[in-house]
C-alpha cells in the first residue's frame, strides 16, 4: 500500500509516495526550498506543488518542524512565527483533497527508525534526534512514541541547544568536525545524564556524513546513524497517515511483572 509523505523542514520541503509495507519510496523525491518568509499559505501552497508533481489525489502525511497538538501548532522555531496557533491539518487539509495527517517531523523520523531503520525490535528506551535546521527529538519505550519532546531546546552553556550544535550551525559557523562533535558530545552528555536511553540515533541531514563525527562522540550510550538517512521522516509521515504507528513492528516488551500476591483476611494463604 502507498501513501504520500511530505516533510516539511525550516529550509526544504521534500516528498514522495511511500511503499508503508516495505517503508522505501515507491518513487525518486522531490525536495523543493521552503517559501520565505515560511507563511502558513506559502508553505500550502508549495506542499500542494509537491504532491501534485506526482499526480497524487490520495491520502497524504505531512511532518511539521513544531509542537502540534490536535493539529495546531504550538511553536515556530524555525519558521514563521505566524505558525504559532495556526491550525495545520486546516491550512494543508485545504489544498489536500485526499486528506492529511500531520505530525511533529522528529516523531516522524522516529517512527521509520523504529519500524524499519536503527531501532527497528529495539525496547527499552531509545532517543532518536535528527541534526538539521534545528535538533528534533523523539523518544520511545518499548517502541512506543512519547510525542513532542523538544529537547533540541534544552539549554546547554546558556542557550537552546540546537543553536550551537545543529547541523546549520556547523555549517554556519564553518566548524570541523571534531569541533562540532566536541559540541553534540556535550549536548548528548546532557540528554543522557537527565533519560539514560540505551541507544541513540542520530538522523537528520547530518546522518549523511556520520563516518565523519561518530567515532568522534564521547559518550557512554551506544550510538547509531539513522539507516533511513534523510527519507526517515517522509516515510513516517507516511506511516504515521497510515495509522501504522499504533502497531511498530514487534518492537521487545517490556518483562510482565507478577501481580503481588494477595493475601486472604485474616493473613493466610489457602
Ligand atoms: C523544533 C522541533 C523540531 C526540530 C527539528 C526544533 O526547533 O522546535 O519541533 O522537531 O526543530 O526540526
């Protein structure tokens, strides 16, 4: 079965069918610059394009880079502050005929990484983060979604996070990569000290080059480049639409605790 998924960044909006079954494209993607200013009308009408490109009339999952809660969202980090209380599923529902479900983007990324990707029959806890325009966020117990965390914007040295040690930083800045790695070791040590995940996946843009940073990080928990790379959060939108996030792939369970054992009144066992 396919269904569209679009991913809309602070800087790109990219989008393709998805297989859901297999959690691959079903075609090559197209990535098209975010309107700026990001408008909620801008961004409407460039998804629309981009769905449209692939004569797609069916049902669509769209990634948005904020909190969204019943479709609204909550934040505008890195887009447009009109965002903020705009209502998302509306404004894209309205060019999308064939209906559309949104969902934070680092949740979406997540949620293929669980699936089909780095995290794919892992339990316990794991934090995926996705190092791009910003730093998003996602945790899972046993493969089950915690949505919208934000811990991109945790402060660290006095300010969010993803200001430092996103990958628009390092390119920003011009930084190396050991510098840059010096500055997300710092950031995962955090995160690290507060959840105490057992794996860590890095995606985003930066999961391209992860041969250039990984070894370079310096912390305790084991750490992995997201396998998706940077379709993961154009399938999980997809999946996500496809209401397959209630059911990850047999991710491990958590071990039954025995209920105690109830004693009858008076104190003794039968
Ligand atoms: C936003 C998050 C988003 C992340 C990655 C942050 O600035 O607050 O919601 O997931 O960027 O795009």
């Amino acid at each position: 079965m396919q269904v569209f998924g679009v991913d809309i960044g602070g800087t790109g909006i990219k989008g393709a069918p998805v297989d859901i079954d297999e959690g691959t494209l079903a075609a090559p993607r197209i990535r098209v610059p975010t309107p700026q200013p990001s408008l909620p009308g801008a961004i409407a009408k460039t998804v629309a394009d981009v769905v449209d490109h692939f004569g797609w009339t069916g049902p669509v999952g769209a990634t948005f880079p904020a909190v969204l809660k019943d479709g609204i969202a909550k934040t505008a980090a890195n887009v447009d502050p009109s965002w903020v209380d705009t209502d998302l599923a509306a404004t894209l529902g309205a060019v999308l005929p064939g209906g559309v479900t949104v969902i934070n983007d680092a949740d979406a990324a997540g949620i293929a990484e669980m699936t089909f990707g780095a995290g794919r029959d892992v339990g316990g806890v794991v934090l995926m983060t996705t190092f791009g325009t910003g730093i998003g966020t996602a945790l899972f117990l046993h493969g089950q979604l915690l949505a919208n965390t934000e811990f991109g914007h945790l402060e660290i040295g006095g300010s969010a996070a993803e200001a430092s040690a996103s990958e628009a930083a390092r390119e920003r800045e011009d930084l190396s990569w050991e510098k840059w790695a010096k500055r997300v070791s710092r950031y995962l040590s955090a995160l690290e000290a507060l959840l105490w995940p057992d794996l860590i996946i890095i995606g985003g843009g930066a999961s391209r080059k992860a041969d250039r940073f990984l070894d370079r990080l310096e912390i305790r928990t084991k750490v992995v480049p997201a396998q998706l790379q940077n379709n993961a959060g154009i399938v999980g939108a997809a999946l996500f639409a496809a209401g397959d996030q209630a059911r990850p792939k047999a991710p491990a369970r958590a071990p039954r605790r025995r209920p105690p054992a109830t004693r009858p009144p008076g104190g003794r066992r039968p």
